[in-house]
C-alpha cells in the first residue's frame, strides 16, 4: 500500500499480469487526476503524452533518459519522435489496458521533462 506522501513518479513498477490489474474508469480519472496532462485515450486503454523541444538535440536527450527509465522499470512507451517534439503512449498489453504502471511512467516522464 502506499502512502498519501507517496507519489507517482517516486514509486517503481511492479509486474501486472491480468485482467485483475487493469483499472477501472474511476481508478483512471483518480490517477489521471495526478498526472493531467496526459490524455486517456482509445477508450481508456491507453495514455498519451505530447512533449516539445527547441530542436531535435533535446528531443533525443528526453528519449534517451526515456528509455533508460523504461529499461529500469521494465515497461516500455510507445514513441513518435519528431524533430522537436516527442508523442508517448503506455499501455499495459498484460493486462489489456491501463494499469498503475502506465501511470508510474507517465509520472516519471513528466518529471524528466
């Protein structure tokens, strides 16, 4: 269980395996809640994310401390990249949509950015 004090992007991954973690319309808007700027999309099986860039130096520098956090967290986004711009997208494929991991990696994606 985790702590009011506990946030998102502090916690760390856990392996999710079936349809018992995959969350809920109200779990979603509560977790969505503390992490707004990510759009719920595909009827709720999945988040994304637009994050910008002043060129296309820093766009890979945010995609490259991406991937190391996928790496260490053991799940891994989507990409779109761009020149200055990067499009992420989570989804949990084990349990056929949204877990709290997507959430603990958008969270941590904010961070970085």
């Amino acid at each position: 269980m985790h702590s009011a004090h506990d946030t998102l992007s502090q916690r760390h991954c856990q392996p999710r395996r079936g349809e018992q973690h995959r969350l809920s319309a109200d779990q979603i808007a509560a977790f969505n809640a503390q992490t707004p700027q990510w759009a719920v999309i595909e009827d709720g099986m999945a988040i994304s994310r637009s994050f910008s860039f002043p060129d296309y130096y820093h766009t890979m520098a945010f995609v490259n401390a991406l991937a190391f956090i996928a790496h260490h967290e053991d799940h891994h986004p989507d990409l779109g990249v761009h020149y200055n711009r990067c499009v992420v997208r989570y989804s949990t494929h084990d349990v056929g949509g949204l877990s709290e991991n997507d959430f603990i990696c958008a969270a941590k994606a904010d961070a970085l950015a």
